[in-house]
C-alpha cells in the first residue's frame, strides 16, 4: 500500500512541475485540508484554488522540484522547491519546503507545508523581509495580503 502513496506523492509534484494544476489537485480528498505559512489553513475547494492560482500568477516562470518521498499505509512525506520570481521587483525566490501528508480513501487528505518564513521573506520582500520576516506581526500579514488574494481570485470565477 505505501507505493501507491508514494505514486500519489510523486504525481502530485510531477504534475505541479508541469503547470498540470487539475491532474495535480486530482489527488486531493473532497475533504481537503491543506495548511503552510503563507495561507494558514485552506479547506476544500480553497485549497485547490490556491494551486489554480499559484499557477496561473506563474504564468510557466515556475520551478518545481521534489524529493525524499516517504510513504506508508496513512502518511507521507516529501521535500520540494519552489523557484520564481515574485512581486513587482521581480525578486527571485527560491523556497525549499517540507511537506507531509494523510490519506484516506487513495487521496490525500492532508497536506501541510513547512518553511522558513524569514528566509522567504528576505528573498521576497528584500531588507524589510530580513529586517521583520522572523516576527509573528509579519507572518500575520502575509497570511492576510495571501488569503485576500486567494478571496479575489475566487470570487472571479
């Protein structure tokens, strides 16, 4: 059994590195909990919006890596980066993740990534990210710029 999580896993990321966003949340239970740093938890469809979004804001300038993929029978795990350019300065950001996961029913029920916020946001927010990205003020606010993109992004549709 814990192949075929490992299979899942790796397919997971093997679509996400293709820009295949409906093959990649294809893995994902209806009941979804996906949870990381930059989002805090996103339930159900939000979850797979936050992909759709991810990657369409890309526009293919992505890199997606994966490696260390661990699975049994209930839970995985699996390291990834991210690589692309983010914001109107156009700061290159290169995000090592991570990540874990539960299943139920074949599908991933869980899933939660875990990185260096401060790290992040010094490459992504330049001297104010090095100077306040390790404060729980900053976090709370990139949460908050996040989901509110993710709240626009849905509402279009």
């Amino acid at each position: 059994m814990s192949q075929n999580q490992k299979r899942i896993i790796t397919a997971f990321y093997e679509a996400f590195s293709k820009g295949k966003v409906d093959e990649m949340v294809s893995h994902y239970h209806k009941d979804i909990v996906f949870e990381d740093p930059a989002f805090g938890q996103l339930k159900g469809e939000e979850a797979k919006a936050m992909w759709k979004m991810l990657i369409e804001r890309s526009k293919g300038n992505i890199k997606i890596s994966h490696s260390q993929v661990e699975a049994d029978a209930e839970k995985g795990s699996a390291l990834w980066e991210a690589a692309y350019i983010f914001g109107p300065d156009k700061r290159k950001v290169v995000n090592k993740i991570s990540a874990t996961f539960e299943f139920k029913d074949g599908k991933i029920i869980r899933h939660r990534d875990r990185f260096d916020v401060w790290m992040w946001a010094t490459q992504a927010l330049g001297w104010k990210g090095w100077l306040m990205g390790w404060t729980s003020l900053m976090k709370k606010q990139i949460q908050k710029q996040s989901r509110a993109l993710l709240k626009k992004y849905m509402e279009r549709d």
